[in-house]
C-alpha cells in the first residue's frame, strides 16, 4: 500500500513536469509491485493551458508627414514661328495696299456690295491676328490674302469701268464739241447768244469734271451741251428763215409799192390836161 502510494505521488510529480514543460500527455502507465496484482491506472491527465503569447511592444507610430501638393501638369503653349509672323506681315501689307488702290479707283462706289466683303475679309483678319497662337495666325494670313485679292479684283473692275466711262465720255465730249463749232459757224453765238451761252456753260463745266476723272458725270453733261448747241443752231436757223421771210414779203411790198407808184404815176399823166 505504501509502494502504491509512492507510485500515485511519482505519477503527480510527473504530470506536474510534463504540465510545466508543455508536454501534452493523456495516459500514463505505471508496473505495481510483482507481489502483488498488477493494476493498470490511468491517469487523466488535463489539457495544458495554452500560454499566452508574449506582450509585444507597440511599434512606434509613423512620422505623420504633410501630404505632399501636386504639381499641375505642364502646359504646352505653342507660339507662332518667325516665318508664320513673317507671312501675316506680309499679307497684312499686301491687303492695305490692294484697299487704297481700289480706293483710289472709287470701288467703294461702283461696287459697294463687294467692297462691304472685301472690307470684311480685312477686318476679321486683323482681330483673329491679335490672338498669336499658330493656327489662328495662319488662319489671319489667309483671310489677309483673301480681302487682298477681292481689294485686287475690285481695283481691275473699277478701272476696266472706268476705262469704258472714258472713252464713252470721250465720244460725246467730240460729240458736243462739232455741234458746237457748227454753231459758231452758222452764227448762232450771235442770231441765239443766249442759248449759245447756255450751251456753252455745260460745255465748259462737262470739260471740268472730265479732267477730274468724273467721266460718268462728264457723260452726262456732254450730252446736255450737245443739244443745247443743235437747240442754239435750230433758233439761229428759225430766225434766219424768218427774217428771209420777211425780207421776201418786205421786198414783195416795195416792188408792190413801185408797181403802184408807177400806176399811179400813168394815170396822172394820162389825166393831165
């Protein structure tokens, strides 16, 4: 009995150990003495206790660092090259040029409506032109050229008009000028002076707006003074007529006179005593 009992007292000594140095163990057999009959005794051992993992310490904290800025992206601007510049300069100049010459030939009056175009070709060109990015200065470039070139068209109509005003202008300046001299040769300036004046006043004012390239005017008033001066000839020729009218019957009565004069002059006689 006191073997036994040393041999449960071992068995919890053990169990104590295993515990402690975390061996798991859920039957342990023990031999009893050969005296006496072997018992088997099983012991339950418990489940180890799970040890608990050692405390870590806590990890520091991260350096909290301000949120870095974003940068804006870059933008690319692209400005117009020197040879761009150059050929808006140039375009513009051309422009300007071509205007004052159609200009210079009264476009603005004979062909107003494409004038107005033409003008607005010009002025949409220089407002795109202030922007100075690429296209827009290639865009100005081309709108230069094409107000210059509409400037140009206009100046060639204008002076292809105004070549035809002339020499129509011319015709009836020759025109009014032979009515004339046929009025100075039948007299009229003298038998009709006062529409030979008349006449002459158109004359002279048609010959001035001629020399001032007013060929359209001058036209008109060649016309006017041409038949004034074949009025002043119709007037000289009337009164010409006339007069020989007159000189005719005034004849007609002197030789009427004569004639009765000489009856007269018979019949005395031949009542004379």
């Amino acid at each position: 009995m006191f073997n036994l009992n040393i041999n449960k007292f071992v068995v919890r000594i053990l169990i104590i150990i295993f515990t402690i140095s975390g061996i798991s163990a859920t039957c342990i057999t023990f031999p009893i003495e050969e005296s006496e009959p072997i018992v088997t005794q099983t012991a339950v051992l418990p489940a180890p206790t799970p040890t608990p993992p050692p405390m870590s310490t806590p990890a520091p904290a991260p350096e909290q660092r301000p949120a870095p800025v974003p940068t804006p992206p870059m933008i690319q601007v692209s400005v117009p090259t020197q040879a761009d510049l150059n050929a808006l300069e140039e375009a513009a100049v051309r422009a300007i040029i071509s205007r004052d010459l159609a200009a210079e030939n009264n476009s603005q009056e004979y062909f107003p409506s494409d004038w107005l175009l033409a003008n607005s070709l010009l002025r949409q060109a220089f407002v795109q032109s202030n922007t100075l990015t690429p296209q827009e200065v290639r865009d100005s470039t081309t709108r230069y050229i094409r107000a210059a070139e509409a400037f140009d068209t206009l100046m060639h109509n204008s002076q292809t008009l105004i070549n035809e005003r002339r020499l129509a202008a011319e015709e009836r300046q020759a025109a009014a000028n032979t009515q004339r001299q046929r009025a100075i040769d039948r007299r009229a300036n003298v038998a009709a002076s006062e529409e030979f004046d008349s006449a002459e006043e158109v004359f002279n004012q048609a010959n001035a707006v001629f020399n001032n390239s007013r060929y359209q005017e001058a036209f008109l008033l060649f016309i006017e003074s041409e038949s004034l001066f074949i009025n002043a000839i119709f007037l000289t020729d009337e009164r010409r007529r006339l007069a020989e009218d007159a000189l005719i019957r005034a004849n007609q009565r002197l030789i009427e006179s004569e004639e009765t004069a000489r009856n007269l002059e018979s019949i005395l006689r031949e009542t004379d005593p």
